[in-house]
C-alpha cells in the first residue's frame, strides 16, 4: 500500500482527484483565508491584500471549473455505460424475437407436406439415434473431462514426518514452505492462523483475471475512469499512475497489478471483466471454493484493502500461488522484473513498471533463483510476501511469510528458509521440534 505527503494548509495541483469532494475545497479554502497578523501593530498593505485577493479569487475559479469538469466527466461514464447496458438488453431482445420467427417458420415449413413430414421424421429418427448415442459419449466424456479438471485444482498440499517447524532466526510469525511439485510441506509455523493477505490478494485477482481473459482481450483497450482513481487515492493504495480518461491496453494492467502492486490495474480489470469490483470479488471467492479454500479463506476486495472480512491462512496462499504458476499468463507476469506499457496519450513513452521485491531478492547471498514473488503489507499484516523459487537440481518450492517487521527482514527470512531447504544439512542448520519452538503467530478468532 502507498503513502502520499499531504500538504492541510495548501492545495496541491497534482492531487486532482482530492478535490472531487466540495467539502475538502471548502476546508481548504477557509484554511488559506484564515489570517492571524503576527504583530497587532503592523501595518496593512491594503493594496497587496487586493491583489491577493484577485489572485485567490481567480484560484477559486480554476479549482471550481476543474471540479465541474470532473464531474461532467464522471456523468459521461455513467451515461456511456448506461447505454451499453441498454444496448445489450435490445440485442437481447433482438435475439429473442428472430429466434421466434425461425421456430414459427420451421413449423409452417414442416406442416407443407405429409410426406416430407414422413420422411424428414424417418430421417430425424436415424439420426437422433445416432445422435443420442454420441451424445451419450460426449457427456460421458465430458463429465469426466470435468471431473479431471476440478481434481487437477484441487491443491492439497501434506505435512510429512520430516515437516518442520520454522528456526528461530526467523522473524515472521506465520508462513509455511512446500515443495511445488510433491506439495509436501517442508516447513511451516501457524500455516494453518488466520492472516490478512494484504497485496498478496493480487496473486487470486490475477489468477481469475487471466482465466477470464481471451489472447484477443489482452489486446484491448479500457478506459481508465474517475471512480479508480478517486478509490485508490482515498484508499490509500500504491498505483501504477494511469491518468483519469487513458486508454490502457488490458496486457498492461495485469503487468500494472503484480509488478507496482497497482490498485488501478487491480480495479481496472475488475470493470473490464466483470463490470464492477464486487461481481469480480464473487468470482474471486468462487475460485477460493473451487480450490477448496473457501473455508478458510474469504475476500472483500481485488486490492488487498484491510477488512476484517477479508482474510486467508499462509497454506492458502501458497495454494493460491501454485494454481497460478499452472497458467503460463500468471507465472510470466509474476516472474516479470521489469516492463513498460504501451504508450499513450497521456504517458507517450509509456510506464516504467518493476518488481522490486524480485530485484532485490535476486542479489542474495545465497545464490537463491527466486522466479516469481508478491509481497503485502498493511498494518493488520505486517510485511507479508509469497514466492516461487528452483534449485540447481530441478526441485522447486513455494514460500509464504507473513507478519515480519520491515519489507528488508521479510526478504531475509524468506531467503534463509530457502536457502536451508536447499542444502543437504537443511534439517540440523534450523529446524527445531514443533514442541520446542515457543514462536508466536496471528491469533486465531
């Protein structure tokens, strides 16, 4: 999540979305014309407080035309999708009323000869049996293809006897280490707490995300609307820094969401997909379900914006990470270092988007290949992050860490724990019993 510095006591130009609100315009146009003389005695320039005056007047006048043009703008969204709305439900109806006539005209055509009639229904009896037999085939087929499908999702990953607990060294108090490819827990400590995910969320909205989306719609266009900026500023959230009115390629959002953690990405592809950030929220929780999470897991938004209802365990966030290294879209936009989107009006040569958290992971001392990576952090969380990384020998694994005291110690935990997972002595350099271990975690409601 982003900080901004606000200046109470001046308007800041660069924050247009701040001033949506007539309410804040007013607080700081009483502020600036609030005026205590330092000393009772000075004299007055009552020529100087004029001509400040004129000057503030026509400020005045700047800020109440920006704010009557944004909220035009905003009027014109909310007319362009109202007409899209009605257009779909006319080409609804449309579609309603030519069905009809062809079946009318299917029964006067079938009504004009008693022995067509006779031999179409001969004709129509040999073909459905054979039809009803493929049929038959089909579903069959298509009830296990189905049956295939939901088990190859369904994620479960085991603790064995050599499952340990995290050292002591490590500060995160809740994470959990499995192997990708057996998904044997290597190690854990209070995998299975209630945590808040934070941006981690953004793994679960890129997976949906990429699921819903056709080669041809990653080429796209969505306009980039007042109503996600105004949220991500009043959210506090961190940005990619689209501009209100830009047309963003739909590719770039998804590189927009991972890489900068961007709110405006995340909310982006909700309208695109979905029409609106709680329909894309149901999609998201619907595939919490389907990998069989839903129990202890449950999100309120595509962001990763603290609510208490919004919330997940370590060990579902690793199951989250590892369905989305199964879509090749996912595993190439969260291994992504370094990417710039498509140039546009507003930004001509483009956003210059990168993952730190993989940038600075990359220089370990360890010599760790961490490949993909997601970190979070609000207060309720700490500094969280989820990852993938591969050895020299073909293994691979998936670490979750949360609540850790700084986005620095958080890299550090994470590569210690991998680091020991992929040395031979990994068990006797840090591992203690889970009866000995007295490390905390996050408390369970």
């Amino acid at each position: 999540m982003g900080t901004d510095n606000k200046d109470k006591n001046h308007i800041n130009l660069n924050n247009k979305n701040k001033y949506a609100d007539e309410s804040l315009l007013q607080e700081e146009i009483a502020s600036i014309m609030r005026y205590e003389a330092d000393d009772d005695d000075e004299e007055i320039d009552e020529e100087e407080l004029r001509l400040e005056e004129e000057r503030f007047k026509e400020y005045q006048a700047r800020i109440t035309k920006r704010i009557n043009e944004m909220k035009a703008e905003h009027e014109r969204q909310l007319r362009k999708r109202n007409i899209i709305k009605a257009g779909a439900a006319i080409a609804a109806v449309s579609v309603a009323v030519v069905a009809a006539f062809n079946m009318i005209g299917s029964r006067l055509y079938a009504a004009r000869s008693v022995d067509e009639a006779a031999a179409a229904a001969y004709s129509s009896e040999e073909t459905l049996e054979v039809s009803e037999a493929a049929n038959d085939e089909s579903s069959a087929s298509s009830v296990a293809s189905t049956e295939c499908t939901v088990e190859e999702k369904q994620y479960i990953a085991t603790e064995t006897a050599s499952t340990q607990e995290f050292g002591a060294e490590i500060v995160s108090s809740c994470g959990i280490l499995m192997n990708a490819d057996t998904l044997e827990i290597v190690s854990e400590r209070n995998a299975y707490a209630k945590m808040y995910p934070a941006s981690m969320t953004k793994v679960l909205t890129l997976l949906v995300a990429a699921e819903h989306l056709t080669p041809e719609q990653l080429e796209d266009t969505f306009e980039i609307t007042i109503e996600i900026t105004d949220y991500s500023y009043s959210n506090d959230c961190s940005a990619a820094g689209f501009d209100v009115g830009e047309d963003v390629k739909v590719k770039d959002l998804l590189y927009a969401l991972i890489l900068p953690s961007g709110a405006d990405g995340a909310l982006g592809l909700a309208y695109y997909i979905a029409g609106s950030q709680e329909d894309f929220v149901v999609m998201m929780n619907d595939k919490l379900e389907e990998l069989g999470l839903s129990d202890t897991a449950h999100f309120t938004n595509c962001i990763g914006i603290y609510d208490d209802d919004h919330y997940c365990t370590a060990y579902d966030m690793a199951i989250i990470m590892r369905a989305a290294l199964d879509n090749e879209l996912c595993k190439e936009v969260l291994s992504t270092h370094y990417y710039v989107t498509e140039p546009t009006e507003e930004h001509p040569d483009g956003i210059e988007l990168s993952n730190w958290f993989l940038r600075r992971i990359e220089d370990n001392d360890e010599g760790i290949n961490v490949v993909c990576g997601k970190t979070g952090y609000v207060i309720q969380s700490g500094n969280c992050a989820v990852s993938y990384a591969e050895d020299d020998n073909g293994n691979s694994y998936i670490l979750c860490t949360g609540n850790s005291q700084g986005s620095w110690q958080c890299i550090y935990d994470q590569t210690i724990l991998y680091a020991n997972a992929m040395s031979s002595d990994a068990v006797t350099d840090y591992a203690v019993s889970a009866a000995e271990s007295s490390s905390g975690g996050i408390d369970e409601e």
